[in-house]
C-alpha cells in the first residue's frame, strides 16, 4: 500500500491487495470495537453534577450521530473503493470534502484502541515485544495515526 497526496489536495491510497483491503476496512470496524460508544465514554468524562446531565441529554446524542454518520461515509467510500476495484489492486481518494469524515473516523479508531489496549505513549511501545493481538492493534493504531498526519499536512490546511 502506498499512500501519496493529490495534485487536487487531497490523498491516493493505491491498495495492492485483498490484505490491504482488509486493513483499510479495519479503521470501521476497530472504530466500533469498544463495549461502550465514544459518545458515552466522553459524556462520562463529565464529573460536575451541574453539567453532567445537560452533557448527556443533550451533547452525547449529537455526538453518537456525527460520529455514526462520519463512520458510515467512509465505510461507504472504501467499499465503493473496493468494488470498483474489485478487491484486487486499485485507488483509495480522500478529497478534501472527505477530510473532515476520515479524520474523525480514524480518531475514533485510534480512541477505541487505546481504551481496548492501554498503549500510552506509542514511542515507549516495542512491537516486537507485544503478543499478536496487541501488537497487531498497535501497528493498526500506528498506522491510523500516520494517516491522520498525513490528512494533516496535505489536505486539510
């Protein structure tokens, strides 16, 4: 896989493979892979018990929607991607009316793995060192994370 920005300021990632494929389709799926949604564990954030009830009545609902909607967009566009392509070989767009989506959808990724896996600071991290499943997370985290730099530096400045 390889991923480069766009001459339209956005991002090309050229998928080689079905197993890129997977670890593209991946970001959904670690992205609603807690128990609890990123909604419920923000609103839970909020001790102050003149706050906390307005936050859940009304701050948590819209957040549980925005991020579901972002969520689905992008799942939408990498499986147009992947048909079109039809799962071999083939381009992955992020334009930059798709930024916004991906970003939130790859954070959402991200915050459900640290809350599943307690990384912490991924410099202190050997992968090497981590069992399968915690190592194959991290890299997926990693990987998430250079995308989100990269949505960063070219497209959404």
């Amino acid at each position: 896989m390889k991923i480069m920005p766009t001459l339209e300021g956005g991002l090309r990632i050229e998928v080689e493979d079905a197993g890129d494929w997977q670890l593209i389709k991946g970001i959904t799926h670690d992205a609603v892979s807690c128990e609890e949604s990123l909604a419920n564990r923000l609103g839970n954030l909020i001790k102050d018990p003149a706050v906390a009830p307005d936050w859940r009545e009304f701050i948590v609902p819209d957040l549980a929607e925005g991020f579901s909607v972002d969520l689905l967009y992008v799942a939408s566009l990498i499986a147009a991607a992947r048909v079109e392509a039809g799962g071999g070989p083939g381009p992955l767009w992020i334009t930059r009316d798709d930024a916004f989506q991906w970003y939130s959808t790859l954070n959402q990724a991200r915050l459900a793995l640290e809350e599943r896996f307690h990384f912490g600071p991924g410099e202190a991290i050997d992968p090497a060192a981590l069992p399968p499943a915690r190592r194959s997370a991290f890299l997926r985290s990693q990987f998430y994370c250079a995308i989100q730099s990269l949505l960063l530096e070219h497209v959404m400045r």
